[in-house]
C-alpha cells in the first residue's frame, strides 16, 4: 500500500522508535524549545499523534542559557520490563535518561550519566543495559564507543571500549544497537547533517565487536538524489513491526525552493528488506516521498487543529523557548492571557511566546485576540519562528505617533517594517496562510472580512539561509514590552488548519 512522507510532519528530527505490542512510541529531538522531547503513538507507523513530552520539569532541565540550536538533542527511545527510557544530550551538560510506565504520562526527573559523546542509546541484553555514543577515546579519531552501565544512577560499569569508527563519512554520531538473531547489528549517521547525510550500518557476532562495515554502506542517503525531492536523509532508528516486516524511521527534509527549507527536518518511514544477511533499503539506497510498503491502514489526511482555552492545563503540541515564565500564561474559561515580557525573540532567552510547529508548507493558522496597550513598546499578535535573530511579527504595537498594526521582518542585520496603519479598535482576527515560498498575513477587525496585509517571502526563515540552524519555524502567539506594562493580549481562539 502507498504512503506518502514524511509520516511526521514539520520540525521533528532525530527519530527514535520502540514498539510495545501493537503500539508504537516515537520520539524526537526538541532543541532548546520547552516541553522537550516529544512523544508521538500510532498503531499503523502512519497515523500519529503526539500525546506528551518527556522533558517536563523546567527545574531539572536548565535550558535558559542554551543557544538557539543547543538544549535537547538525538533522543533513543527504549522498553524493558514494564518501563520506557529515553536518554539524548543536553548541550552543555552531558547525558540523560528518564523514565516513565506510561509514554503519555509523566516522566522522571533526569538521571545524568557519565558517559561522553552525544547522541546516546541505551541496549538492554539478559538483566544488563549498556550505553553506546559517539566518544572518542583516541583524539582525533572518530569513534562510536559501548559501556554497561547502571541506568538508575548513570554510573559507567567496567570498561569503555570502541567497537567501530565508521566508514570515513565523517561526523560519526547517532549510534543505535540490535541483536537480531544471533548477530548484533550497528546503526550510525555520518556525513554530517546535511546534504551528505546519510544512515551505515556494521555487525558483529559479539556485542562488544569487532564490527564489520555493511559491504553496501551507506544503506541509506539522498546526497546523489537529483531529483530533489527528499534531500539530508539520515539519522535513523531500525524496528520490525508486529507484523515481521522492517522499517527505518530516519529524518529528512523537503525542499520549499532550490536548496531551502523553512520546515526543518522531518520524520520519515522507510522500508527494509534483508539481503545476505544485511538491511537493505530498495530505491537505489534513497528516501522518497511516496513510498510502497506494507503497511495495513491507509493513510489520512491531517485534521485541522483547535486550541481549547476552556482549560488551563496545555495541549502537548505547546512549545515555549527555553523555560517559560509561568506568571507570563493564564489559561482557562475559554481564554488564553499573555504578559509581555521584557526579552524579546532577539534576546535569545525565554520571551512571552506560546508556539506550535508548522506542520507543512501548505497550512494556515488564525487567532482572535484583544490587546490594550499602555505604553510605548508594547506589541503582541502572532509570529513565525525559525531563531532569535530570524523571524516575523505580525501584531498590535504602541509607537509614539499611537498604536499600529504592524508585520515586522527581522533576518539577523536586515530589519523592515513590511506593513503598517493605524491599529483598528477593538477585537482582532489575525491570520497567517502559508506556501511553498510565501507566507501571507491577513487582518479582520470583529466579524469584518479578512483584509490582507502584505507576504513576506519564506526564504528569510529557511535553515539554509541562518546557518546551523537544527530546528525548523515554528508559529504562534507573543507579547512584548520595552518596560513593565500592565497590558495583556487575550486570546479567544487559536487554530492550526
């Protein structure tokens, strides 16, 4: 049956995948956006839905001084006796795993581990776990290294040894391990995360190695991909479904125009076949976007999402940078309350901002909001998000000559103000349609029609334009202040369609 990629749309690289049953659990990386690491489940690998988050408690994560791109990376998601692990890095701090019995529920705090390197996984074999990462214990070497260790305090037990350097890709990361049948396989990307990308593979009779490179490596890139479709392949996870049928979930990214992409790196779903021994990707070794495989449920459309201020407890999908000021959010009796903050996106630290990942190229999203200014600086509306320096603001903004309606554009140095008049009274709708190249901004004052503002082109938040950008536009919900402001935004509706 076909399906169409990527199976999870919009920024979620890093997959990492674990099957319980019947039930899948994938998670990703979250970067320095908070709730981190989120958690998606399907029953069909093609048909998800986010039901939580694994990063939970803002006190045990210290994410307020990473740097755009830093914070929560590489998550591996594992299930041993009755319990979920996931473990990734958190930049500048090393290593950690939590736990949880439900995937939806509430996760522990962090246990830290020793173990060097980044992109960790965990292995559970006969009562042991063991932890594999990309450490080098020979400078200037690239190696994937194995421990044992004890997951409950993330002491290292015994000797750390490396079991394989890769096949010269450069960047070695991502390591995951498996035993199937009576040999144990090795997963790892090389070629950094770009258009090298790219998924090897090694195996070996023994656990701790030696490792032979898969005579086909890599099993999986898109760099030799001129048909452009799907470009950055890599970083992958391997799992067998219920049904005895293999499957890579890896990242990659679709392209808005030429070499760009605003989204971000996606999740993908890509099929395995076993030949001589080895995982094998049919497709001459690429990602696609349509894609045969045997899959059991058809494929559905997206549905239009809706936020439901009637309650104060947060829909999974929120993301707010780094940790959020509680005191900024009030939420309940079908409204939503935003304080302006001091920071702003360009501060590069935790601003007033409630935000969800744009989820294709093709999308809208529409809020009805109130804000009444009180003093020059303050601004609130709506925003799309790649990083601090790149971004645009369309909202209600007090000046000295009065309050406009106002859509900014900020790509690091270049700064314009697109659009401007004379805020119109009174309870707006805003609204935000998205293409391929363009995102279109629109106004309605009450029940009025919608009048459009101007488009700003969608080059200006592409990954490829800022640099090491790890994360893709994300859009929402932001208020900002020059100075203490006893003004509030209150919104009456958000919706993602």
């Amino acid at each position: 049956m076909q399906y169409q990629n990527p199976v999870i749309r919009g920024f979620c690289p890093d997959p990492s995948i674990c099957r319980v049953g019947e039930d899948y659990y994938l998670v990703t990386s979250s970067f320095e956006y908070f709730p981190g690491i989120p958690v998606f489940h399907s029953r069909d690998l093609v048909n998800w839905k986010q039901v939580g988050n694994c990063v939970q408690d803002a006190e045990a994560f210290p994410l307020l001084e990473v740097k755009d791109s830093g914070g929560v990376w590489a998550p591996t998601i594992r299930y041993e006796e009755g319990l979920f692990y996931v473990t990734a890095t958190l930049s500048m701090y090393g290593n950690f795993i939590v736990t949880a019995s439900d995937p939806a529920g509430e996760w522990s705090t962090p246990v830290w581990v020793e173990a060097g390197g980044i992109d960790p996984s965990i292995y559970f074999e006969n009562g042991h776990a063991y932890y594999c990462t990309n450490q080098s214990l020979h400078p200037g070497q690239e190696e994937i290294t194995l421990e044992e260790i004890d997951v409950r305090t993330g002491k290292c037990i015994g000797e750390t040894r490396t079991i394989w350097s890769g096949i010269g890709g450069g960047f070695l990361e991502a390591p995951h391990i498996y035993r199937i049948g009576e040999r144990y396989y090795l997963f790892a990307a090389e070629g950094g995360t770009n258009f090298n990308h790219m998924i090897t593979a090694a195996g070996s009779d023994s656990l701790f190695g030696p490792y032979e490179s898969c005579p086909d490596n890599p099993i999986l890139t898109n760099a030799h991909d001129t048909s452009k479709e799907v470009q950055c392949a890599g970083h992958g996870d391997l799992f067998q479904d219920h049904r005895g049928n293999w499957w890579i979930v890896h990242l990659g990214i679709r392209l808005s125009r030429r070499t760009m992409s605003h989204l971000g790196r996606e999740t993908f779903l890509t099929p395995v076949v076993w030949e001589n021994g080895w995982p094998k990707v049919e497709n001459n070794r690429k990602a696609a976007l349509c894609c045969d495989g045997p899959i059991w449920e058809p494929q559905r459309e997206a549905l239009p999402w809706k936020a439901d201020f009637t309650k104060q407890k947060w829909e999974p999908e929120w993301i707010f940078l780094r940790r959020p000021e509680t005191a900024s959010y009030e939420r309940g009796n079908g409204v939503l309350r935003l304080h302006p903050s001091r920071t702003t996106f360009l501060d590069g630290k935790n601003p007033t901002f409630a935000a969800v990942r744009q989820r294709d190229f093709d999308c809208a999203m529409e809020a009805e909001l109130s804000f009444s200014t009180e003093c020059v600086g303050d601004e609130a509306g709506i925003a799309a998000l790649l990083s601090s320096q790149f971004h645009y603001r369309f909202g209600k903004k007090r000046t000295e000559e009065g309050d406009v309606l106002v859509l900014e554009k900020c790509a690091e140095d270049f700064r314009q103000t697109a659009f401007s008049i004379p805020a119109p009274e009174g309870r707006l709708r805003l609204r935000m349609e998205a293409e391929k190249e363009s995102y279109h901004f629109f106004y309605a004052v009450g029940d009025g029609p919608f009048e459009k503002a101007c488009s700003a082109s969608t080059r200006f938040l592409a990954c490829e334009v800022a640099g090491r950008s790890f994360t893709g536009t994300v859009i929402g919900l932001y208020a900002f202040s020059d100075r203490d402001t006893g003004a509030v935004m209150e919104v009456t509706d958000f919706s993602m369609l």
